[in-house]
C-alpha cells in the first residue's frame, strides 16, 4: 500500500515538474534590446595602456574624431573585418584606435603582424574593464566618438555597407 503512494505521489511530482518546465518554455518573454551608446559621454577608466604596456593619454581618444574598433585576435568576424579597416585607414582620414578585447597582448601583436595594423595603436583590454564601461557586448563593435562623445555605435561587423550607412558622412 505505501508503495502504491509512493508511485502516485511520484507521477504527481513528474506531472507538475513537466508542467512547470512547458509553462516556462512556452511562455512569451519579452527579450531585453541590446542598448546602443549612441548620445552617450564616453566613459574612460582611470589607467589605459597599450599593447607594449605605456600609458595612454586619454586626450588621443576624447579629443577630435576617433573611430574605436573593439577586436581579439580569437574573434572570427574580426578577421573578416580586418581588410576593410586597413583599406578606410588607407584612403580617408580615419584615425582608429583598437581596443583589443578579452586578448594577452602577445595574441595581438602575433594577429597585427600577420595581417597588417590598421589602428594607431591598441588598448589592451585583457580583462575587459574598458569595454564594459562602454558598454561592449562582444567583439567587434565600433565606436565613432567626436570630442569625447559616442556619436555612432555599431555592433558587428563594418563592411562597405556598413560604412556607407552609419560612418561615412563624417569623412
């Protein structure tokens, strides 16, 4: 008789736990958006250094135009990305600096000298404090700041397209 309970008392726990798990699932979920920074104040941290570990004057970033190119070298769509970046560098006057993103400053020097260094020089971002405060979701973003202003936000991928749509009248 006690394991007849048992068995009961069992399904009825499955039967609820499947319930639970089917209203759960089921149910509509507004998905939260992934906020642009555009309109937004650059937010700089106190210490910034570059890839050979000097310091960075943070007027080179808050002063003038500045494209600021969040990248990794384990970053996939970063190397898709790459070829456009050295040829906007190459032809407009673009000044772009890279943050290299969640990345041991060796990986990203090794990843520049394989295929070319579009940035003036990089961030190096090992443990992604910088890219937090601006608010990044992953590698590659890009950021147009004009005197120390987020005027553009990108996340994804430049390409012509891109340029075309989002950067281009301000070169």
């Amino acid at each position: 008789m006690s394991s007849r309970f048992a068995i009961v008392g069992f399904s009825f726990f499955l039967l609820f736990l499947v319930s639970s798990f089917y209203f759960f699932l089921t149910k509509d979920r507004e998905v939260a958006v992934i906020q642009n920074q555009e309109g937004k104040k650059l937010e700089l941290i106190d210490d910034l250094y570059d890839l050979d570990g000097k310091k960075i004057d943070t007027t080179t970033i808050t002063e003038g135009k500045v494209l600021l190119n969040v990248w990794a070298s384990w970053c996939i769509t970063c190397l898709v990305e790459h070829p456009f970046l050295k040829e906007i560098t190459q032809d407009k006057d673009v000044r772009l600096i890279g943050i290299s993103y969640k990345d041991l400053p060796e990986n990203a020097e090794r990843y520049l000298e394989k295929n070319g260094n579009p940035y003036v020089f990089s961030i190096s971002d090992f443990n992604g404090s910088f890219s937090l405060k601006l608010g990044v979701t992953g590698a590659p973003e890009t950021f147009l700041i004009i005197d120390g202003e987020i005027v553009r936000h990108r996340i994804g991928e430049v390409n012509l397209e891109v340029w075309n749509e989002k950067f281009k009248d301000y070169f």
